[in-house]
C-alpha cells in the first residue's frame, strides 16, 4: 500500500511537470484585471549592523515599472546612492502577470542614522519617490554578519576597457595557423598533476616568483627544467629564471560570460618544459618608418541587468540607460595620430522600451548623426568622423534619445578606431608593424625594456639585438624593419605580478574508472558538509562520488569558470562512468550574476545555466542533467541554494528525520492552496490533482477567493499540523504567493513551528524557486527554516 501511494504522489508531481508555465495567463476563467502603471509597495525597510545599511522593499504588484534607484536622506535634500537602475517589471520579466518582487539594495556607508528613499521609473520616464523609512538595528547573528559582510563586497557596476588591434588579412591569416586549438586530451593529463593554477585576466608579461608558487603548493624543489605551463591543454613557453626564483610567460585573459580569468596550470612534467626563445631582429631590407598601427579602443559597460531581454546564450548585462535626459560617457584615448585623416565609431545599443528607437550621438560637442532600432533589438551603427575631432586624453560621447519620453535603451558597447603612434602607455605597450616597415617605440619611464613577438601567442618570442635610447624624459627603442608581426614591449615596471595562485590538486573525472549511482557536487567552502550527506547516503547503501566543482572546471571547461562544464561532467559521467549517477545533489548557492559585475561573485559557488521561459531569462539546474534537450533532466538533480554551512546541515537534517519518518509521514495529509481564478481556474487544478490521493488520507483545499481576509492565517495554521505533501497552484513573486500576498516569505515563513513534521512542497506558479537572486527566493526561506518549514521543494 505504501508504494501506492508514492507512486500516486510521484503522479502528481508528473502531472505538475505537463502543465505549461504559460498556464497562469490562459483564458478559462475570467481574465486578470490590469492594474494601472505604478507600483504599489508592501514594505519598505532598512537595516544596519554599524557596518552599513542593508535596504530591503516588497511590491504587491507592479505594472510598467522600469526599475528602482535608492536615495539616502541628507537633511532636507536627498543622496543618489544606487548608481546603475535596480531591474524592475519590464526589466525582469516579458509579458506575463503584474505581480511584485523582492529587492534589496546594500548602502556602504549606511548608518543607523540614515534615512532612504525608492524611486521608481516607469516605461513612459516618469518618476514616483516614497517617503522615508528609518534605518533599524539589526542584531549580529552570523547569518546578518555574513549578509552584511558579502554585501559590503558588492560593486555599484563594472566596465571593460581594452585595445583590440586591427590587422592586415596576411597577419590575421597567419594568427590562425599558429594558434593551437585547445587539447582535451592534453588538459585531462594536466588535471590529473598536481601543480598550481595562475589566474590571468590581463593581457601582458606575468611574473609569478617561487615564493608565490610554493605558497599556493607547487612543489618547487623539482628542478626547474622540468616546469611546464599550459592552457587549454596546449603547452606554453615560459622563462624560468636561474635557480627557479621566478617564471614569466605571455598571458591573457578572457571575455566569456561567466569568467574573465584564464587558468595557466603550472605543473612538473616529465622531460624538459618549453622555453621562450631569444630572437635577432636583423634589419632585412631598408624599408620606410611605420608611424602608426590601427587600433580600437573598447568601452563595454555592465551596470545594469535585465531578465526580460530574449538574447540566447548572449549574457543580459547591459551598460547605462539612456533615455531623453541623455548621458555622456567619457574615453581615455592616447597616441592620437591626427595625420591621419578619418577615424571611426561603431555604437551598440539594446532596446528596452517597446517602441521604435532614435539616438542622437554627439562627440566632442560634434553630432555625428542618429542611431535607429527596433523594440527589444541589439542594434549598431558606424560612424566616420575627422581625426581632428579626437583629444589626447579624455573625449566626451553623448548619447540623448530623442523618440519621445518613453524612448529607453542600454548602453552596451563601443570601439573608436583610429590610428595610434607606437607610445607606450604605463610602461607597456601591444602593437602591430606592417612588413618591411622599421618603427620608433617611445614613451618608456626607463631602458629595461624588452619586446616580445607574440604572434603565436604559445610561444613568444624575446627580441635581441635591439637599440634603446635616451628620448627626452624618457627612453625609446628602434625597431629595424622585418617581416610583419605582432609585439609586445614592457617595461621592467609593467611587468604584471598580482595574478592569482590556487593549488591544483589531481582528478581524473574524465575517465570510466568510477562507480557512483549519486554524485555530489560541492564548493570547497562546503566540503566537511558535503562529506556529511555523503556519510549519510553511503549508510542507506549507495555509491557516492564527492566532486569539487573546481575539478570539473579543471578537466571540462580547460580550468574556467562555467555552466557548460556542469552538464559536459555529468553527460560523460552518464555514458562513461562503469556504474553511471542516477542522481546528483549540487551544494553552493548560484546568481545570475556570473561574472560579479555587480559583487555578487562570493554567492557564484555552483553556477547554472541560464535559459530563456516564457516570461524571462531565469536559472535551471534541469538543463545541467538534460542531454537530448527536451526540456526534462535525464539525471534527478536538486540542489541545496546556500553560502553558509549551517544551512547544508539544517537540510541533512531535515532530510534525515523526515525519512525516518517515512513509513508514517504521508498520514500526515495534504495542503493544496489556491489563487483567485484569475487568468486560470487554479482551484480546479488543485481538485483534479488531489482526486489522485486516496480519500483515506486528510486533505484540505484553501482558496484565497472565498475567505480573503482569513485565507494567510488558515494556511499558516494548516502548515503548521506538518502536512506530508503542499501544492499551491496560482500566481507567484519571487517571495510570495500572489494575491493579496496570501502566503508571503519574510512574513510568514517565521511564524512556521512544524518541526520534526517538514514538509515537502510542490509549487505551481513562478518564482517562488527564483534562488539566483540577492534575496532568498520563498522556496529557500522554507528550506533554510529552523524548527519548521520545508524538507523539500520543488
């Protein structure tokens, strides 16, 4: 009897899983009235600990709302605080419901003397202000100090600069055959060393001395001919000074959407490592004196996220928003060489309003013309200008939309391209030189100056033979005509030395020899606890496989941060391993805020993938373990969404005393809630799905529609006689259930006293399991509740 009826419970779940997200919205009953533009908010509060403030704002709904910016109180006037737009409706979601959200906003200098303030901004440019709230004190449990701590790390935006030369087809084609494809093969083998990791996000000369290596646990007692250094599997050439008192190499970073750092691996091989090489540069015919080499400048900016844009894999960070008001944004241009004639602009733009798009563009106080779109579109333009208009140092470009107030668009990217004379800047100095041209390199603060040929950027090269002279107050070096390249020049003070070091320690994820019907996937912070749930399925008589995430990093994504490295583990996993997982439990929370362009890197510990749904781009785990692409894991696979310790232990107990409970919990009964019938008859969802259910078991159906104003204390009252199994079928926000907020996370998650009678939910609406935010999403509050709440939800 008892595999009946979980089987019947398991129905119900698969009967959840074939109703469509867009059944919140389909027309059966009578249709969701529209609300009028504004936001209506449920509370606003602000907390501070001495250690800044913490802002926190619910909203019951929300309609044509752009976001929210936060001000503090500076006497009778007020402060600008939150300097990139906080997403809000028609940033976050695309069509759908007009329900509220959860947000927060960390002010570092904050105090409990602040006062603050919500702006909103809605889709036409109007504004609308709250008035005041005062800071509260917040008491110093390590769960505060732990918020408090990670929010003071978070940035107000980031922007990546970069010069990118232009090259000739001979050059480009040549790049190509010399460039190495990455070796699967070769980065298993380097996986399984042990060694360090050098994380590089810039691109030149990196230094990293053997006090640094052995501090991340290389072992550098092995002689120093030995060492090798690769990337992607693809041995690089190194200088390893004498007696191995440091290396350098040629490194770069990366632009991907979930990392900018490259991993180099250093490791003890087994036969000599690969050196760079000193090359003549003999003058090979008398040619004329390059004076300039082609180069752009590029500005992506990243201060601004929106969910409601539908891009693919392309990440859904975008820079400033530019509305009628207009904004300037300021390049650092240097070695303008305005004897040549005409320089270029190309802009990138990306629509946010739902209209037609016109973008003035003005540089230097010059209108250069109108950029045009559509809706939702990345859109470019290129511009041609004088180079005369250019300025040694900072040039101002204004970008004002000009189709109406409710004309709004990100910023997204530019790149100025012009000629630039061969000056170093900071001491460094990537260029090119066309073949048979002989150039001057000036503007090096001293004569330790070396220039590398870096055209196969594997293995450099360091040029001999080289003049440099005295040159003002400076020093330049003569590069004698040759055939064409590409260099790098550095001088001595431009060497970079602040990479990351972190010991790599051996795996061998990548090979059949592994029996695991549950892996488990961990971030190192998390590992004692980890190895806990480990013990704990081990003792019911499973194979259990631990993995460091940074191990599947290692040997699937060639040592970077990403998503993808995830699903290539468990798809191989899957086909290769001699006993392959059935299930896989991921420990470490996740963000959609890959990159950390907005600080939230420390809760990045187990990155998913995000994937476009109906109504916005959001988080699935499911995509992880889905390898024929319908939409459906191929693998169970759940994850425990948390930074802190505590709460991976909370869950195993939970999870332990419920299922030793087994045998009784399920007469513990069923809970189904239901919305308003309002866009869909969730009522009668909820009827058909507890038809399943023997009679034999209690079951109560609470809809909000019947008893309004008793509906909140009738559920509380009902979770808290510890039902076996909650579904709730009706409108959601990231904390709440929907209307009327009946059910709502900060409110009534605390007021739950089920313990030792958890409770397993099923959730069938939207966002309640949106766990890749800054707030804890309703379904992590249930989780991370002490003494009541959930042991499970889904």
């Amino acid at each position: 009897m008892k595999k009946k009826i979980i089987a019947m419970v398991l129905l119900n779940f698969l009967l959840l899983m074939n109703f469509p997200i867009s059944a919140q919205n389909l027309n059966t009953i009578t249709p969701r009235a529209k609300k009028s533009s504004g936001v209506k908010y449920s509370s606003i509060k602000a907390f501070s600990n001495g250690n800044g403030a913490l802002i926190e704002w619910d909203t019951e709904f929300e309609n044509s709302n752009l976001g929210y910016s936060v001000y503090r109180g500076i006497g009778e006037q007020r402060q600008l605080v939150s300097t990139s737009l906080i997403p809000g409706r028609t940033m976050r979601m695309r069509g759908g419901t007009d329900t509220g959200f959860s947000y927060s906003f960390f002010d570092p200098q904050g105090d409990l003397n602040s006062t603050y303030s919500i702006e909103s901004l809605d889709d036409s440019g109007q504004k609308s202000v709250t008035s005041f709230v005062t800071t509260e004190y917040t008491n110093t449990s390590p769960e505060i100090e732990a918020e408090f701590s990670n929010r003071a790390a978070e940035n107000s935006g980031s922007s990546i600069i970069k010069n990118e030369l232009v090259l000739s087809k001979a050059l480009r084609n040549e790049i190509e055959q010399n460039s190495a494809q990455a070796d699967a093969g070769g980065q298993g083998w380097v996986a399984a060393q042990p060694g360090v990791k050098i994380g590089v996000k810039k691109e030149g000369i990196h230094r990293v001395t053997r006090a640094q290596l052995e501090a991340g646990g290389f072992t550098v007692t092995a002689s120093p001919t030995l060492w090798q250094l690769y990337v992607n599997g693809v041995e690089q050439a190194i200088t390893v000074a004498a007696n191995g008192s440091y290396i350098e190499f040629f490194g770069k970073g990366i632009d991907t959407r979930d990392s900018d750092t490259q991993n180099y691996f250093l490791v003890v091989g087994m036969q000599n490592g690969k050196r760079i090489s000193p090359t003549l540069r003999r003058l090979k015919t008398a040619g004329a004196q390059s004076s300039n080499y082609t180069q752009s400048f590029v500005f992506k900016e990243r201060t601004n996220y929106s969910s409601s844009i539908f891009n693919g894999d392309t990440e859904n960070f975008f820079g400033r928003l530019i509305n009628n008001a207009g904004t300037i944004i300021p390049l650092n241009l240097t070695g303008i060489d305005t004897s040549i004639a005409t320089s270029s602009i190309d802009i990138t733009l990306q629509g946010l309003s739902l209209q037609s798009h016109q973008t003035k563009v003005v540089l230097n106080g010059t209108e250069l013309g109108v950029i045009f779109g559509d809706f939702r579109s990345l859109y470019s333009k290129r511009f041609e200008f004088a180079t005369s208009l250019l300025v040694e140092g900072t040039n101002n470009l204004q970008l004002i939309s000009i189709n109406g107030a409710g004309d709004t668009t990100f910023f997204d990217t530019l790149k100025v391209n012009y000629a630039r004379r061969y000056q170093a800047e900071q001491n460094k100095l990537s260029f090119s030189l066309p073949r048979y041209r002989a150039a001057i390199l000036s503007g090096f603060s001293t004569d330790k100056v070396r220039v590398f040929d870096v055209t196969s950027p594997g293995s450099p090269k360091l040029l001999t033979g080289l003049t440099v002279q005295p040159d003002g107050n400076g020093f330049k070096v003569v590069l004698p005509s040759n055939t064409g390249r590409i260099f790098y020049a550095v001088e001595d003070s431009a060497i970079i030395t602040n990479d990351s070091i972190t010991q790599n320690f051996p795996s061998t994820l990548s090979t059949a020899a592994h029996n695991a019907e549950m892996v488990i996937i961990y971030h190192k912070t998390l590992a004692v606890q980890a190895a806990a749930w480990a013990d704990y399925r081990r003792s019911q008589g499973l194979t259990v496989k631990l993995v460091d995430i940074e191990d599947i990093f290692d040997e699937f994504s060639n040592g970077t941060f990403d998503s993808e490295a995830t699903k290539s583990f468990l798809e191989y996993a899957k086909n290769n391993w001699q006993t392959p997982p059935k299930y896989v439990l991921l420990i470490g929370d996740a963000h959609y805020d890959t990159r950390g362009y907005r600080g939230a890197s420390p809760n990045n510990l187990i990155p998913t993938k995000m994937v476009e749904t109906a109504y916005l781009e959001t988080g699935s785990d499911d995509y992880l373990a889905d390898f024929n692409e319908d939409g459906l894991a191929d693998i169970a696979i759940g994850r425990i969404a948390t930074r802190n310790p505590a709460q991976v232990m909370l869950a195993l107990n939970k999870t332990i005393n419920f299922e030793l409970n087994s045998a009784t919990n399920i007469n513990r009964g069923f809970l189904y809630p239901s919305d308003s019938p309002e866009g869909y008859n969730f009522e009668a969802l909820n009827a058909r799905l507890a038809s399943i259910i023997p009679n034999i078991y209690p079951k109560k159906m609470i809809t909000y529609a019947y008893n309004p104003s008793a509906t909140t204390s009738e559920i509380i009252s009902d979770l808290n006689l510890g039902r076996y199994l909650v579904n709730y079928s009706g409108h959601g926000t990231g904390s709440a259930w929907s209307s009327g907020s009946i059910f709502n996370g900060p409110r009534d998650v605390p007021l739950l006293t089920n313990k030792d009678k958890y409770t397993v939910f099923s959730l069938l609406t939207c966002l309640n399991g949106y766990f890749i935010g800054n707030n804890d999403s309703l379904g992590e509050a249930l989780i991370n509740k002490v003494d009541g709440g959930a042991v499970a939800v889904w």
